[in-house]
C-alpha cells in the first residue's frame, strides 16, 4: 500500500517542506531513500520500538520510504513521527485518508513518547503559508508553534495520542491556543536589572543612551572593575520595546538554534548575548556540519556585547564586519549556503592595556608606550571604523558608590530613547531598510546631518587639532544627529557636534602614547 505523508525541513531560518512517502509490498527489507543523515536512517529501530512499547506490531513487510526532494539532506531525529505514521498507514494500521491534510513533525522515544523538535515556529509558519489543516508537534513545542493565527496546532506527548487522533474523528485531541499579543504586552517588560542600581558613570551613561537611541555600536575602554560589564547588561533595559513583526522574527532565529525555553511562545525582551572571548569563528558568524545561527544572529534585534574586545581571535573580530554594514550574513560552504539575519548594536568593552590601569588615576600602570600600542592594535582599523562611539570609563569614587539614592530609572531613559526613534522612523519613512541614524547613507547624511558654517569650523578645527581619522567624519555626524533628535532639534548644532567629537578617543592619534 502506498501511503504520502508531509514533514518539513529547516534552511536558515525558514523551512521547506518535506513529502514523505511510504510504499509496502511482500517482503521483508526496509529501505530507506532522499539523502537522509545517520539520525534518520536510524530512525527504524527507534520506531519498532516505540510501536512494540506502545501496543502496535509492525507487519514484516518489504517497505520503502522516499524522502522527497532528494536533493535536500533530511537532517536529525524530528522525522520519527510522521514516518512511524506512514509505516501505520502503509501497513494498514490506521486509515490513511486524512494524512494529506497535516504536517507532522517530532522525535520519538523507545517508549513511544515524543520529544522536542528544533524549528516549530518556521514550520508552523510554512504549515499556514501553504494551507495545511493543522501541524501536530510535540506538547514541548505546541505553543512556540501556536502563535501562528489561523492554523491548528496539536501537542502530543505520545504516539497513541497521534494514532487515535487519525482512527477516530480527531476530537481527541483540541487545538492548543495562545493570545499571542496578550502574551507578548504581559512579557515585554520583564527585565532583572535596571540603570537606577549603577551609581556614578553619568558620562558613560550618557554615551549608552545616545548609542541607543540612534542604533550605534559603542566601545567602552576603562580598568578592571569599573562598572563596563554592569551597564552594558543593562542597555536592553533602554531600548524600545520589540515590536510583534520583531518578536517572531527574533523567536524563529532562536527556534532554529533550540534556544527556547521549554513550554514558551514568543521572546518578548529584546536579547542580549555575551560570548565568551574563546568562541570559535563557526559559533560566533554560524555553519557547522548542521547549519545553525551564531552569536550574532541569535543578537538579532537586541545587543552584541564583546567583553575583553582585545581577547577575542583575529579572525572572529574580522567576521563581523559583513554583517555589521548588510545587518546579515551569509554562510557558504561546499554543500550549503544559508542566510541568517544579523541586525544586533555591537556593545563592546575592554582595556585600555595589558595591564588594565593605563589612565587610571588612582593605580598606576606598569605597560610600556609600545605594549599599549600593540594591545589597541589587536582591533583593526575597518572593525574600529564601524564603531561610532568610544567612550572612556574610569572608576567610580567611594563618595559616589556609598550614596543612598538611586540613579536615574531605566524607564525614564528609555522614554527618551524611544521618543528620539520615534523622530527617526518618521524621518527615514520613504527609505526602505533605515530605521535609525546609524544607518544612514551619506545621500542622507548630507540631506539630514549636514551641519551649519559655525559646526563645519568647529568639525575641521577639532580633527586638525586631535589629528582624527578621516573615517570619524561620518560617525561624528551620525552621532551629532542622534544627541540632536534626543534635543528633538531639526538641526545639527555646534553643542550636539562637540558631544560627538568627544565619543572619539581611540581615533585621536595621541591617545595611548602620552605616559
């Protein structure tokens, strides 16, 4: 008997949809076909056995099982369902009539329970896109799945629950439901940390919420202890909310990788990643064997914070300046090329010596004028380029730290971050894919950013006198604009152009040789 079945298969961070096929005749061989990798291959002994703990033989037939299109590599054990489904099916075990109509997708264990697949959200999304009457999942993934409107979405836990759902009139089985803006609103602002516990900093906080309300990167350089790691853990605190388009597209990103919790829906807080100086370039941009997304997509529409910059390798550094101008990236190897998105702020830190003390004004600092040099040399010119602002911490005095009072509210900063975004989006509306400041062309740099005669002669006296890269021209611009739409001023005015030129201290070409 031949029996058609549909699953689907993961590529980058959408899915395609994979027909399963299922042919039994006289005989005793099982064959399968359609590139499948070792998990599926392997998938018949974990299906004999599921069935046998779960009441079901399988007849000793001859069977044939075609995973279509063959040119795609069925990757992983999620295939474990639909297949043992279709070898029912073939086999007669249960009616076959209504399988056309659901995509089926989760991995079984030898007892015949179901397990958690990566990628339910894609999937229920292709599952909608092309009519399927519903998608059975496993009961882990039932709600990431259900917040796709408009198709039915089954969690089961156990393969007899998928087989009485197909012998008898479905009943058995409800829908899962979820209020998915009730439950992205009630989560949006459920953050663990908060600006008014960092005391002191007031120059730094002030960098932080410039870079966040125009999209900059931003560099902190300052000794050990000095509060860079604690602010920058707080920066999603400050940035508009996701809005839902960005909360689904950040939440498939993170269903492709197997990030979600358990049981969750939708990721409603903007992420925050923070990798380990030793991750390697495949984990950082990523690939691998089994296509995944790396650190900078799993950032996506959230913060990249890289603490130790100067520790990170060459040539992990050297990965994110692809995506850091096309807010994408694509991996190519030999048998795949995926795209995976990659729109993160780039918040990174370190020191500003080996040592960790140059400039500090209470420790003194043992490096030689050619250790500092080579330390700040570890960032490249074209990475350092794509930074728009570089701020200098130092240590905060105990009068500041044993202070009672709060600072000021994560809240009250990001009022003022998304009221500037606001003027952006309304200003870039006829610009497709410029949203913010930081991505601005120099067509609207000129149009937008272009300072009056009184700032121009302020702009040439500032890079003549600090001997600045040619390159900090256009941050100093894009960040001029930012301070101002913070003002709400149409122009950009000789104070907003002096704040600016102040975020450019590794550019000035005296700084680290002045001990």
């Amino acid at each position: 008997m031949y029996v058609k079945l549909y699953g689907a298969a993961l590529k980058g961070v959408d899915s395609v949809i994979i027909t399963i096929e299922v042919n039994s005749s006289r005989g005793i061989v099982c064959t399968m076909v359609g590139l499948p990798d070792s998990a599926v291959k392997e998938s018949h002994d974990r299906i004999r056995s599921a069935l046998a703990e779960s009441g079901y033989k399988l007849p000793a037939r001859k069977t044939v099982i075609n995973l279509a299109p063959a040119d795609i590599r069925k990757e992983g054990a999620a295939y474990d369902l639909p297949i043992a489904i279709g070898l029912m099916a073939a086999g007669e075990m249960l009616p076959a009539d209504r399988l056309e109509r659901y995509l089926i997708m989760g991995e079984l264990g030898l007892d015949g329970s179901v397990r958690p697949i990566k990628g339910a959200l894609p999937i229920a999304i292709k599952a909608r896109e092309l009519g399927y009457e519903g998608l059975i999942v496993p009961h882990a993934n039932g709600r990431e799945a259900a917040v796709v409107n408009k198709l039915k979405v089954y969690a089961v836990d156990h393969i007899r629950q998928v087989v009485d759902f197909f012998s008898g009139d479905g009943r058995n089985l409800q829908p899962v439901e979820v209020d998915t803006r009730k439950e992205f609103y009630e989560h949006q602002m459920n953050f663990d940390c908060d600006f008014s516990e960092v005391r002191g900093q007031e120059s730094v906080k002030r960098a932080i919420e410039v870079a966040a309300a125009g999209g900059h990167n931003l560099i902190m350089i300052g000794p050990p202890g000095s509060g860079k790691s604690m602010m920058a853990k707080r920066i999603p605190t400050i940035l508009p909310p996701l809005s839902l388009a960005e909360s689904l597209e950040t939440t498939k990103i993170h269903s492709v990788a197997g990030r979600l919790e358990r049981g969750s829906s939708l990721i409603a807080v903007r992420p925050f990643r923070s990798p380990h100086h030793s991750i390697s370039q495949a984990a950082m941009c990523g690939g691998g064997s089994n296509p995944q997304p790396g650190e900078i997509s799993l950032a996506h529409n959230g913060v990249l914070f890289l603490d130790e910059l100067p520790e990170f390798g060459r040539n992990v550094l050297e990965v994110l300046r692809q995506p850091l101008e096309d807010r994408c990236i694509t991996v190519s190897r030999a048998k795949y090329s995926v795209e995976y998105p990659a729109n993160f702020m780039l918040v990174a830190s370190m020191n500003p010596c080996p040592c960790g003390y140059y400039n500090d004004p209470s420790r003194k600092c043992v490096c030689s004028p050619g250790q500092v040099q080579r330390y700040l040399n570890r960032i490249s010119g074209p990475l350092m380029d794509r930074i728009d602002l570089q701020t200098e911490i130092v240590p905060v005095p105990f009068s500041e730290l044993s202070r009672h009072e709060p600072g000021e509210p994560s809240s009250a900063i990001r009022r003022r971050v998304v009221r500037a975004r606001e003027i952006q989006q309304q200003r870039y509306a006829g610009h497709p894919g410029i949203f913010c400041n930081a991505q601005m062309t120099p067509a609207l740099q000129e149009q937008y950013a272009r300072p009056d005669a009184a700032g121009l002669a302020q702009l040439k006296l500032a890079m003549e006198r600090f001997n600045l890269s040619a390159r900090a021209y256009t941050r100093i611009l894009k960040v001029a604009r930012t301070i101002a739409d913070l003002e709400e001023s149409p122009a950009v005015l000789p104070h907003h152009l002096a704040e600016a030129i102040g975020y450019r201290k590794l550019d000035r070409e005296d700084w680290g040789n002045h001990l």
